[in-house]
C-alpha cells in the first residue's frame, strides 16, 4: 500500500523484502546512476561507509566487487563481497555476503512511468527462519534510508 511518501513495503515471503518507490528520472538514467560506486557510497551515507572500496571500473555481468562496511563511518563491521549476475538497461542482479550476512540476493528494477519518471525497486532474498530476521529488519530499515537518500539525489539532478 503507497503513503504519502509514495513509499511501498511488500513482504513476499519469509526470506524476502522488497521496497518501492517513484523517482522523478527517467528508468533508465536511474539505473544507470545505480552503477556507479560514489551514488552507491551516497545511498548508503552516513548510516554504512565503504572504505577500500574494490570495484571494477566498468561493471558488467561477473564483475566482482567488496568494501569494508563502518557503521556512521567510525564503527568498522565486515568485508562485504558482490558478484554482478544480471544488469540490463533496467535492471540490476547481484548476489553478496559477508560478516553474519551469508546470503543477500539483491535485484534493483527500475520500471517507467507515465510522465517521465520511474518507480525503484530494492528487492533482497535472504536466509529464512531465525537467521534471515535480523537481517530483514537491517534491510526495511536500510532500504527505507537508501529511499530517502535516492529521493535527496534525484532532486540535485531533476
């Protein structure tokens, strides 16, 4: 169900979350700034930095990235490790794990809409059971603070 925010929780099922909400850009401009390793640096600020962050210059299907992981940029947590399945125009696929996270399948989808914008999707698949629910918790609460964060960039850019 869509708030005011034009935000939208779905809980597929256990070991997956997924969120939703309208971007004033284009699907594939979106997209396009999802590849990049400093909008993905923004998104996630100042809840989680990367440092060393090791990613190929250009990504494309098997690319293999990681970072380090600081909570609020002074807490160091885990290395997190991602390997790029699928990326279309509109779509991107990853599979990721590290520290206590052993599996974060995570797809991000960028549908068009009417009037030039565009409605993004973070969907993960995680563990099920007792081990996946923190993990599902730290997803809704991150995703909704990746959401806001992609509201405040597609304000700068629109």
């Amino acid at each position: 169900m869509f708030d005011g925010s034009k935000t939208c929780w779905v809980e597929a099922a256990m070991g997956m979350v997924r969120m939703s909400v309208e971007l004033p850009v284009p699907a594939e401009t979106a997209a396009a700034l999802a590849r990049k390793p400093d909008v993905m640096a923004f998104v996630l600020s100042p809840v989680l930095r990367l440092r060393r962050l090791e990613v190929p210059a250009r990504l494309e299907v098997g690319a293999r990235g990681r970072a380090r992981l600081w909570w609020f940029g002074v807490l160091p947590t885990w290395t997190h490790h991602l390997v790029v399945d699928r990326l279309d125009p509109t779509e991107i696929r990853t599979s990721e794990h590290g520290g206590p996270v052993r599996m974060w399948n995570h797809r991000l989808v960028f549908v068009p809409l009417p009037g030039g914008g565009c409605r993004y999707t973070d969907e993960i698949e995680v563990e099920d059971g007792w081990r996946g629910t923190p993990v599902r918790l730290f997803a809704r609460l991150m995703f909704g603070h990746r959401h806001r964060r992609w509201q405040v960039l597609a304000q700068l850019i629109s």
